[in-house]
C-alpha cells in the first residue's frame, strides 16, 4: 500500500502566533485566527504580501501601503476567502486602496517579533492584509510567526523510515515554507506554497492518483475541503483555538500531538481505519 501524508504548515506543522490589527477601530488583536477572521465576511479575502518583514519596519510609517507596495514592486498572492476572484481584481483594489498605511503593518511586526524573537528556530514570519471586496479597503494588517511544535521534525523522520511520502500544502509563502521543508526534511518539489481551500483540495485530488491512500492533516477551516476531499482527514488541536463543528464532521481522527499521526498509519497499515477517535 502506498501512501501519502499531506501536511497544512501553520497551526499544524507549527505553532503558530498571529496578530492583526482592526484598521477601522485602531485596535491589535493578539492569537488571532486568520482564516477565521476572513470567513466572517463573504466578501473578505485573505492575501499575503511577498515582502521582508525588515523592508517593511524600514519604510515611513505615514506611508499609503499601497504606494509602498508600488514603490517596491511587491507582489502577492491569495491565501484564502470565501469567494471566487482573480488576481487583477485583487490587485486593482490592492494597489490603489487609499486608507491602510504602511505603520498598520508595522504593529503587527513589531508585536510579533517582539513575541517570537526567543523562540528558536523561527521558521515562518509572514505578512498580509485582509481585503473587502465590497468596499475596497484593507480592513485588516496581519502578521504570523511560526516555529515547529516538539516532534515535528522526528515525526516527518519516523514517516520517511516507514516509506510514507510526506507533503506540505499551505497557504504560506513558497520560500518560507522551503526553508520549513529543509529543516523538517520535506523535498522542496513535494512544498506548495499560497495554497487556497480549492488548491489544497486539488493537490489532495491529484496525489490520490499516484497513491492508494491520501491523508490530510489540518487545524483549520481552509483545511476543511482538502479533509473532505481525502481518503482520511486528521485534525489537529494541537494549536489552541476554536473550530467549527464541520471539522469534526469531516475527520476521521483528531489529534492532540503531532506525533499520534505515526500510530494513525501504523493502523491504516494494518487495517482499514475506523470512525471519528478522539486520541
């Protein structure tokens, strides 16, 4: 039997901090849950921004983040949301949106560095805003910091002794998730970065034509068609947080460490897996 393990990277292959800032009311928003946030409204969608965190804290905090964004010929790409739109019309409110200034993301970055500036190794500090389609305009800065849970790495090891290819299919920037892959010992042609819901699900579809059984391990609701999409969906709770009942719905297991996905396809080795276990 072969089989593949698909990986999401932030809440589930790291932990994971993230702040936000409330542009309207001026306020941070620490713990934040990104995709959480953007599927509260339909017309929200999640976008990451290609930058260097320190380009970013070097600029004028005055600065309109669209002219800075301009300036620097910083690209980006769709993370997630609840819509369908492509990337000109993102980028035609991305570019020209007149309201969110460059020190809104600065706060962010600045809180998180301040918060993860210990931890080692980081692996993943990411950037982005949150869209609204309907009155285009930034609503949201947010920034994410990562560092690998304890056994990750040992975890994607036991897998690749037991002949189980592994795969990482997020919503993170490409090269950030590269330098994840490096460290955990994931191929950089078995990584795709700036994944949305469709796209994971579609790597998902794609995989189980060369393997007999796909496996999908999320913690969040852009997880949820990938899960359903799988042969067998894991949820992970090891990143704390709430998630909507239809994650739970869609798994076959949900785990609280890492490292219980070895004893998950041990048993699927053996045997056919079973229904919902709470581990």
């Amino acid at each position: 039997m072969t089989i593949a393990v698909v990986f999401d990277s932030a809440g589930t292959l790291l932990r994971t901090y993230r702040v936000a800032k409330d542009i309207p009311a001026g306020k941070l928003i620490e713990e934040v849950e990104s995709t959480t946030l953007t599927f509260d409204d339909p017309d929200r969608i999640l976008v990451l921004l290609h930058a260097h965190s320190e380009d970013v804290i070097k600029a004028d905090k005055n600065e309109l983040l669209s002219a800075f964004l301009i300036k620097n010929m910083i690209d980006f790409g769709i993370s997630c949301g609840r819509r369908v739109i492509t990337q000109d019309e993102i980028a035609d409110i991305l570019y020209h949106e007149q309201y969110a200034i460059v020190g809104d993301l600065q706060e962010t970055i600045r809180r998180v560095w301040n918060r993860c500036s210990h931890i080692k190794p980081i692996m993943a500090i990411n950037s982005g805003v949150i869209l609204n389609v309907r009155n285009r305009r930034i609503e949201y800065t947010i920034t994410a910091g990562g560092s690998p849970f304890p056994g990750a790495k040992e975890t994607i090891t036991r897998l690749h002794q037991m002949g189980i290819a592994t795969f990482i299919a997020s919503g993170d920037r490409g090269s950030k998730l590269e330098r994840m892959g490096d460290y955990l010992g994931i191929p950089h042609d078995r990584i795709f970065g700036v994944a949305t819901p469709t796209m994971k699900a579609e790597i998902v579809r794609r995989l189980k034509e060369g393997y007999d059984t796909v496996v999908m391990v999320g913690d969040g609701i852009n997880d949820l068609r990938a899960m359903r999409e799988a042969d067998i969906a894991i949820l992970s709770e090891q990143q704390r947080g709430e998630r909507i009942e239809a994650l739970e719905c869609a798994s076959n297991y949900i785990i609280h460490h890492l490292d219980e996905v070895i004893s998950i396809i041990e048993g699927v080795l053996r045997a056919d897996p079973g229904m919902t276990v709470h581990i």
